[in-house]
C-alpha cells in the first residue's frame, strides 16, 4: 500500500523528484516500494511505512534530528527537504457551455455536422453546435450570430429538451450540455433522415441522447 506519507518518505529517503502525481511517478514509487516490501511480515511492514511518514517524516517540519534514517536520506544530505515529494500542479479546470441544435422538421429529417480541427471528437458528427460563455436562455440564444447563421432569421419554435446541463468531464475541461429543439416546417438544407442517425459516429454525449430522444413524437 502505497499513501502520501509512503510517497514522501521515499522521494526524501532516496532524493527522487519523479512528480508523485503523475503516471511515471506511481509506476516509479510502487516499484521502489515493492521492492523494499518484508515478503515475512508485509501488513507489519506497511503500517510502519504509513506510520513513519505521519510521525516522523511529517509533510512539515519533518523531525529529521530525531531520525533513524537521517544519516542516509538523501533529501537531508542535498538540502532538498522542503523540495520534496514533487507535486504536479492541477491545471484550472475549464467548464464549456455546448448548446447543440436538434432540428426537427415534418419529414422526420434533421442535421449532423462533422467536427474539424484539432479539438475534442475530432472527425465524429454532432448536431449543430452553439458555443457560449456561460449559461444561456432561449432569447438570448437566437440573438447569437451563430445561432443565426445555423437557423437561419426565419421565425421558428425553439425549446430547451434539458433545463440541467448534461455534464462530460474531461481532463482538463468539463461540458456542459444543452439540447434544444428546433422546429422547421420547411425542408431543412444538408437534412438527413433521422432513421439514418446510427450510420454515423458521434460522441458519446451525442449517442447518449440519440438512445433517449424520440425524433417521431415531434
């Protein structure tokens, strides 16, 4: 068993800065440890590990006068005490605010487009998507210039299928998701059939809502 206090005593005892919280790191400290590892007394062995960082190789102000190992830490000969364990800054997770467009028209057709560029989901299909920097009601959607250019300036109903954000966490950014229905009576351009839907590949969050959504009670 491999906690904080065993990953701080070891980067200190044996002066590694492999960050700990990165995969390196855990493949790094969980080998040096097994290695180390009493193969007689091993849950003996553990709880002195564990306990060892807690009471004496504390995260502050460490009692490294009072220490057995003092005179072969590698830390306390390199003056690297306070240095020690390294720990990977988490990056600001960034929250996006995705409002796709499900248009609906009377011949049960709707539209895809196919992602480009370097970003998320690249070359998979969605539903026509509306970016915003925060939250957004329906009118001040329709006010969006993106919003205009994809639905045209024609008057047409729009609702919101999911007041709640649907949330899809990524490593550094999280979406938040809304679907809204666009009704447009007339034949929609670049339309599909919605039966045609499942030929496509889509994001998991898109796929989610195709199993959900009922194209035909519209």
């Amino acid at each position: 068993m491999v906690d904080g206090n065993v990953y701080r005593s070891l980067s200190r005892y044996f002066g590694i800065d492999t960050p700990i919280n990165s995969t390196a790191g855990a493949k790094e400290f969980k080998e040096l440890a097994n290695e180390l590892l009493n193969p007689a007394t091993p849950g003996l062995f553990n709880q002195a590990m564990i306990e060892f960082g807690a009471t004496q190789c504390k995260p502050q102000l460490p009692l490294c006068d009072t220490c057995p190992l003092s005179h072969s830490c590698m830390a306390l000969k390199e003056g690297k005490i306070k240095e020690l364990p390294v720990k990977l800054k988490k990056g600001k997770i960034r929250n996006r605010f995705f409002n796709y467009l499900v248009f609906l028209s009377e011949e049960n057709k709707t539209v895809l487009e196919k992602r480009i560029g370097k970003g998320i989901w690249q070359g998979l299909y969605q539903f026509p998507l509306v970016e915003t920097d925060d939250l957004v009601t329906a009118e001040e959607l329709i006010k969006n210039e993106k919003y205009i250019l994809l639905a045209g300036k024609e008057e047409h109903e729009i609702s919101l299928y999911n007041n709640t954000p649907v949330v899809h966490k990524l490593s550094h950014q999280q979406i938040l998701t809304r679907f809204w229905l666009l009704e447009q009576p007339k034949f929609l351009q670049k339309a599909i059939p919605v039966e045609s839907l499942k030929e496509y590949p889509v994001p998991v969050l898109i796929a989610n809502f195709l199993n959900e959504f009922d194209f035909h009670q519209y």
